[in-house]
C-alpha cells in the first residue's frame, strides 16, 4: 500500500532523511519509533506532501505522491492523518468536524454524513458529545474526536504522528484503545510513537530511526528481545529502564 524509495530530505545542507527504503503492506501496522530528532515525524509527514522531499519515490497506492501530476487533495482524502495537536477546528461541533470533509469532499448527504458520524463517535465512545464543542472536551476526548474525523472520510490508510504525546497519562490508555481496536479490524496504520508497550503489542512490524536512517525494520518479538543494531539496543535500554526501575521501587 505504500513504498518509500530511496527518499531523501534536507533542511538547508542538514540531511534529515537519508535513503530510506521500506514498504508497508494493507493490513499492517507499522511502529515508528527512535529518540527525538531522527526524522520519524518528517518521514510521515512526507507521506502526504506536508514536507517535501528532495529525491526518491513515495508510492501510495502504487501512485507516486511526489510526481507533478497527483492531485494533492485527492491523496489527503485518501489517507487519515491524526496529529500530536487534535488539529480540530474548534468554531465547529463535534457534528460539524465530522460532517465537513464527507459532504465537501466525498459528496455525501448531510443525513448520512450525520449517521456516519454517530457511527464513528459510538466507536470511539463518544456517542454523547456529538452536539459538544472542542473546547469543553478534554485532550483524549478531543483526539479520539480526530481519529473519529479521519475514520470518516474512509480512508484505506491511518497516519498517526505521536497521538498521545500530548495528552496527560491517565488519557493516553484511552486513545490507544481506540487504535488497538482499529489494528483488530485490519486497519492499514503508520504511527510514530513512544508508546513502546503499545508498540510490542499491535505492531505488524517496528521501524527504528536514528539521524535520518532507517537502521531495523523487524517484528516486535524481535526488535524488542533482539535488537541487531547497536544503537537500537541502547535506545530500548534508556526507554525501557525506568519503567522496570519504577517497577522495583514500587515493589
């Protein structure tokens, strides 16, 4: 479903991605994770042209998003995006958020736009806020409003740019749930996050960057127990110390 060919990006003369080479197949989900700064969030976000790249291929679909002739809101409208920030358009309801892109860019009716969107609230358990406004919704809420708002534009493929990083703790479990039960009905899903016990759970497969490279792509079992490269063993060894550190002061 999508495929990065040897894609290159500079900031300036700063090389922020360097020949990454990797595809994800429909159904899977892939976890991108690695210390700040390593290009996860731009490699994303390339995905639907929100940051350019300077030399390489980004196939979705087959379709190359990067080439002179696609249509640029056309592919947006294909692919869900879920930011760090909800990205909700608070002058409008939880209705009107949801509504908006299927009536103005699907052609759906309003009434069905509206029965879509009570759907998708119920999914994310939501049904009784859809007539509330972003602003009397609390930081989960309003990103499981964002992944609701994807979800209803129908989109074969969900990006996810560290949705929980800006939630406090006791919401984050909430919004992962959500995402869980997405990856249990084959959701197509790339996700940057720190989240690494969500990650050893869901993931199809885990990508780890450093410096703009893509050093290991492996199943969780494996990247988690066995990490081939140097680097992603320290990584795992600063993320994963102190919760067992916690773990033996509260024991």
């Amino acid at each position: 479903m999508l495929a990065f060919e040897n894609v290159n990006k500079y900031y300036g003369t700063f090389h922020v991605l360097k020949g990454i080479d990797a595809t994800i197949n429909r159904g899977e989900v892939v976890v991108v994770c690695g210390p700040s700064g390593s290009g996860k969030s731009t490699l994303i976000r390339t995905v639907t042209r929100l940051e350019a790249i300077q030399s390489g291929r980004i196939l979705f679909e087959g379709r190359d998003v990067v080439a002179r002739d696609c249509n640029v809101n056309r592919l947006r409208a294909r692919i869900g995006f879920v930011f760090q920030s909800f990205n909700l358009f608070q002058n409008l309801s939880v209705r009107q958020n949801l509504i908006l892109g299927p009536t103005k860019v699907l052609g759906m009716s309003r009434d069905a736009a509206v029965a879509q969107a009570e759907t998708l609230l119920a999914k994310v358990g939501l049904a009784n806020r859809i007539d509330a406004m972003p602003a009397n919704l609390s930081g989960g809420q309003q990103q499981r409003v964002a992944i609701a708002r994807a979800l209803a534009m129908k989109p074969p493929l969900m990006l996810f740019d560290e949705p929980t990083s800006a939630l406090d703790p006791e919401m984050v479990q909430e919004v992962l749930q959500v995402m869980r039960s997405l990856a249990d009905e084959g959701m197509t899903m790339m996700i940057v996050t720190h989240e690494m016990g969500f990650a050893r759970e869901v993931a199809s497969r885990v990508w780890f960057m450093d410096q703009g490279e893509l050093l290991e792509d492996a199943p969780p079992a494996q990247f988690f127990d066995r990490p081939a490269h140097a680097r992603a063993q320290r990584f795992l060894q600063d993320v994963l110390r102190p919760a067992s550190h916690a773990a033996t002061l509260v024991d």
